[in-house]
C-alpha cells in the first residue's frame, strides 16, 4: 500500500475543506425567503432573556397552549449571531452548520470510496439540499445525521460498535437543536438491528452491543429542558397533514427538488448493479429512510363551518 506524503495530504485536506466552505457560502449567501426567521430569533431572544419558551408565547389566541419548543438551542445560538453582526451573523452561522454536514458526509464516503466518488456524493448532494439550505434549526440536523452516518461507516469498517459511542453525545447536542435528533438515533438503530440479524459488518456480540448504544442514543434525546417532549413533538407535528397541507411535511415534488429525484435514481441504478453482494443492512437503512422521505403524508382538507 503506497502512503501520500504529509505534505500532499494536507495540502489536500485543506483544498476539500476550502471546497466545503465555498459550497457552504454559496448556499448561505444569497438571496432568501424565509419569513419564520423572526419567528426563531424571538425565541431566541426569550431564551436569552432567561425565559424558555415552554407554551406559544406568541399567540394571542392561546399564548398558553403547551410547547415542547426543541431548538431552543438553536435559536439562542442565532439571536446571540444576530447581535454580533446581525444578518451577516445569521449568513455565518448558517454557512458553518453547512460547511460542517458537506465535511461530515465527505469523510463518511471516505470510509468506503476514492476520492473520487466521494466529491461526486458531494456534487449531487449540494442541489439535493439547495431548495432547503436556509436558516431554520433543520439545517442542525444535515450534520447530526451526517455525523451519525460517518460513526455507522466507522463501525462497520472496523467491525466493532466502538465508534457508535460518540452517538450519545452527538445525540444529547443535537436534541437541543432540533427534533429531528430521533433519525439519528433511528439510523444507528436500523444498522444494529440490521447487522444482528445478518451479522457480516459486525459480529453480532459487537451487533448486540451496538444495539445497546442505540438505546442509549435514544434515552440522550431526553436530555434537554423539554424531556420526552421532542418524541410528542414530533409526533404532533407528523399528525398535522391530517388537518393542514404543511409543506415541510409532505413528500419531495417536482420541479422544486428535481435534484433529489436524479440522486434517487442514481442510487438505485447504483444499488441495482450490486444487488446480490447488497447486505440487508443496507436494504433496511435505505428503505426506512426512503419510507420517511418520500411516502406522502395524509391530507386532510380542513373545513369552516359558519
């Protein structure tokens, strides 16, 4: 095995991480929609205040009614960016989180792919998330799952549960930040369960044991001022299409994430020429988070009765 000088190596680690953060600045500075903006900053404002938002606040037809509010952490992180240097604070903070997913995914490509094929996950993956590149708490969770991601490969190069460990960490941070904490915590969990009962990555001692640190991931989502109130959450809100049309949580559409469809296929042409040698695991993981992703959410047309 032929090892690349220090020198060129580093060379390199510093032109990819240039690449993630001019990719990270493209998307965070420029010109944006997003109204809910203030919305985040107020409550960020009230946290730095010293008063957690536990009820909708800024209602005036029921500021009392209960609200597990779980980006709190973001949002101060935010209102404390906007006092510094205001939008251009907001642009930097934002262009970090993303800088940070791009760096994340690349190494966790790494883990089992050339350079080469790595970037191009890179290429593809920055017009997947473009459309929803903007400041809100979701953009948190691109690199918790990314990090989530990159301890899976870690684990399964090494055929131990080991790296999984830091998942409870990450976990109990990222819960703070945003709800979408729980994928995380569902990823490592498809992948334990997945090598348990088709060992091939992990023995399944090592299986058995990841399979705990999944557990423990999911019990690291309590931590936080709100407790289990991220699960209710977010359960609340996956019931909302039911009632209202939320765009967020309905399935991707044409043509505003056309890119996330070329990705799809491109997967599946890829998964399809490697089908017999594909591992469960790897079938389990793509089809529950395809399932989460793409299966349309009920809707339910709200009437108004005088």
């Amino acid at each position: 095995m032929r090892f690349m000088p220090v020198a060129q190596r580093r060379l390199r680690t510093a032109l990819l991480c240039s690449l993630a953060v001019a990719a990270a600045v493209l998307l965070s500075f420029r010109g944006i929609y997003e109204p809910d903006l203030w919305y985040h900053l107020a409550q960020g404002r009230e946290t730095a205040a010293g008063r957690l938002v536990r009820s909708n606040v800024f209602s005036f037809i029921h500021p009392d009614f209960p609200q597990a509010y779980t980006s709190w952490l973001y949002d101060l992180a935010g209102y404390s960016a906007w006092q510094v240097a205001e939008g251009v604070g907001i642009q930097l903070l934002h262009a970090s989180l993303l800088a940070l997913t791009f760096a994340l995914v690349y190494r966790a490509c790494r883990e089992r792919a050339p350079v080469g094929a790595a970037l191009a996950v890179l290429a593809i993956g920055f017009f997947v998330i473009e459309p929803r590149a903007i400041p809100r708490p979701h953009v948190a969770s691109f690199a918790g799952l990314a990090a989530c991601m990159l301890l899976v490969e870690r684990a399964r190069r090494l055929g131990s549960a080991a790296p999984l460990r830091w998942a409870i960490p990450i976990v109990a941070v990222w819960s703070n930040l945003h709800v979408e904490s729980v994928f995380g915590v569902l990823l490592i969990g498809v992948f334990a369960a997945g090598e348990f009962a088709y060992p091939a990555a992990l023995p399944r001692r090592e299986a058995v044991k990841a399979m705990g640190l999944s557990a423990a991931a999911l019990l690291a989502t309590v931590v936080n001022p709100y407790g289990w109130g991220l699960e209710r959450y977010l359960y609340e809100n996956w019931s909302v299409p039911q009632i209202l049309n939320i765009a967020e949580l309905q399935a991707p559409s044409l043509p505003t994430y056309r890119a996330f469809f070329v990705y799809a296929v491109l997967a599946a042409v890829t998964e399809h020429e490697r089908t017999i040698a594909m591992h469960p695991m790897t079938v389990a993981i793509g089809s529950v988070l395809a399932a989460i992703g793409i299966e349309p959410q009920p809707y339910k047309a709200s009437k108004i009765t005088a």
